[in-house]
C-alpha cells in the first residue's frame, strides 16, 4: 500500500520498454512488440469474469520459447503466473498522465509483465488490472473481495457463484479464449491436467490471495471448484499492505490450517517498508503470525525479509517484484 507521504517522494527514472500504448488500445486487444524483445505484450480490455458487469483489464506475456525445440515449447502450453498490482501501478501511458504516478512509470503493468517474463520464462505471464482505481492511485478489487473506494478489503467466505475462485477462473478462462490460446479453461468445470497456476501478489495486490485463503475451504469441498483449485502450485505474498487497520495478513488460523494442508508452497517476501513502519506495527505482526502459524501447522513456507539494512523506503517496496 501506498501512503501519502510515499506519493511524495522521488521515484526511479523511467527505464525502458513499453513507453506507450496507442490510442487504439481503448477500443479492443491490442499487442505492442517491446524494444529489443521478441516476446509480444498483448493487452485484452474488459474481459468477462463471473457475473455480469465483473470485468477486468488483462495483460499477457507468452512464453519465450525462442530456441526450444517443438517438444520442449509445448511443456509451456499450459502453464501460467498470475499477478495483482499495488496501488499507484496502471498502464504506462496512464501513469505517465497523472503527476504523482508519473515519477513510477516504470513500475507499470507493462514493466511488470516483462520482469515476471525474466522470472517466469516458461509460463504465461497474466497482469489483472484492477477494477478500480480510485483518484488514479488506489487499486480496488471489487471484482474479488468486498472492498472500501480505497481498496481495504471486507474478507468472506467462499461463494460458488461470485467469488474470487469463481472471478479468477472465469477471468482466465476468458482471457485465453480471447487471446486464442490452446486449451483454454472452461468457465465452469475442471481444468485440463497440464494446467498449472502460480499467483503472484504485490502490495494492495495481496488481499486477492488472501481472499483465496478465506475461500479455501469451501473451493476445495466443491467439486465445480476442487480441480482448478488443485492446479494452483506456488502463492507469493509480494510485501502485502492497504489502508485498513487490519488483516494485512491471514491471521484466521482456520484459514490458515486449510492453506497449510492444500498443497500450495507458500512465499512471502517483505521489506521494511511494510513490516517495519511504527505507525502501522499490526502489519509486521500478522506477518509473523501468518509464517508462525503456517509451521505450526506443518507447513514450511519460505520468508525473507529483503533490504533489511537499509531504510525502509518505497523505492525498495517496489524492488521487491525485482528480487523475489
């Protein structure tokens, strides 16, 4: 999460690639070949989720199969990362408009796509925008959990008609449909057996996971839900953080014994910035009791702290994505 103070301060200079989208890009899918890279940004707006009027701007990366052999490409056919964004983080051109986002345009959806490209060479690489972002600097996940204009989430159980299983699914069994990728997901149903899904949040981008966390259970005992669930290898909590007072971090220890027995390899990458801030102590609390009670439960989920000897600042907040 960002804070006011944060908005203030310098960011990085505006690194390359992905400058702007044409003006073309408000009407329909369109794709931007980026400087000194083969691999093609494919951008697809409004794209259905699971109810009417629940629609999401997507972005996708492919995969870089350049040099594999047909058999080696195809390992890649089914495979895909999907990631939340923090607040302040839009589209590049979008940033470029707005004073305060300006300074951390090269912290947009497009830049992040090709750092998880580097990370993620072999998967499909989704960015989901936000629905909302508020005064072009508060991201909102409205389509996923019950949230404030701010984006402070309101967590619920797991609903088969409209909740964030059903959203995610829905989102991507659409968006690989519109981008006419092989085997894509059925909205309803399972998934194909090679289908495999790491998620990735960054920030306010986290109370997806953590709304997937309070849905564990119900998904996991519904067998409209279950397969897809099971697909589901890695969770990476990215330095998590929004305006609300609490619940930063799953602290249900319920919820947290259904995530400890699901299989999933738990992550979570913090900086100071977020787990160390004296005004907001409750955020490095969760956090400890979030891993604590993961390995109580006999979960052995990875942690670390980056940037732990240097002043907590948002420039590092945002490294994060670059260090995981």
């Amino acid at each position: 999460m960002l804070s006011a103070r944060a908005l203030k301060v310098v960011g990085f200079t505006l690194i390359t690639a992905a400058k702007a989208m044409s003006s073309e890009a408000a009407t329909g899918p369109c794709e931007l070949q980026v400087s000194g890279n083969q691999r093609k940004l494919q951008r697809l707006l409004a794209v259905p989720g699971c109810v009417l009027n629940r629609e999401n701007d997507l972005l996708l990366l492919r995969p870089d199969t350049d040099g594999e052999s047909c058999s080696e490409a195809k390992k890649s056919d089914n495979k895909h990362v999907v990631f939340f964004h923090g607040d302040i983080q839009n589209f590049q051109e979008e940033m470029l408009l707005q004073p305060d986002a300006a300074q951390w345009a090269s912290w947009s959806l497009e830049q992040v796509a090709l750092v998880l490209g580097r990370r993620f060479p072999h998967r499909f690489i989704w960015v989901v925008r936000a629905s909302r972002i508020y005064l072009h600097k508060f991201s909102c996940y409205q389509n996923f959990v019950e949230s404030s204009m701010f984006g402070a989430p309101e967590h619920g159980p797991y609903s088969a008609d409209c909740g964030a299983f059903c959203q995610l699914r829905a989102l991507l069994s659409h968006g690989m449909d519109c981008a006419k990728l092989p085997n894509p997901l059925q909205p309803a149903g399972g998934a194909d057996p090679g289908f495999s899904l790491i998620l990735v949040g960054f920030s306010k981008g986290c109370v997806v996971l953590n709304q997937l966390v309070y849905e564990l259970r119900g998904a996991r005992s519904d067998p409209q839900m279950s397969t897809f669930v099971k697909r589901i290898s890695d969770m990476f909590w990215l330095d998590g953080g929004h305006p609300g007072g609490s619940e930063t971090w799953v602290t249900d220890k319920e919820a947290l014994k259904e995530l400890g027995a699901s299989g999933v390899s738990v992550h979570a990458h913090v900086t100071p910035y977020e787990v160390c801030d004296p005004m907001r102590a409750w955020v490095g609390q969760e956090h400890q009791h979030f891993i604590k009670t993961l390995e109580e439960f006999g979960s052995c989920p990875s942690n670390k702290l980056h940037f732990e000897d240097e002043p907590a600042s948002i420039e590092n907040h945002f490294r994060v994505i670059l260090e995981f």
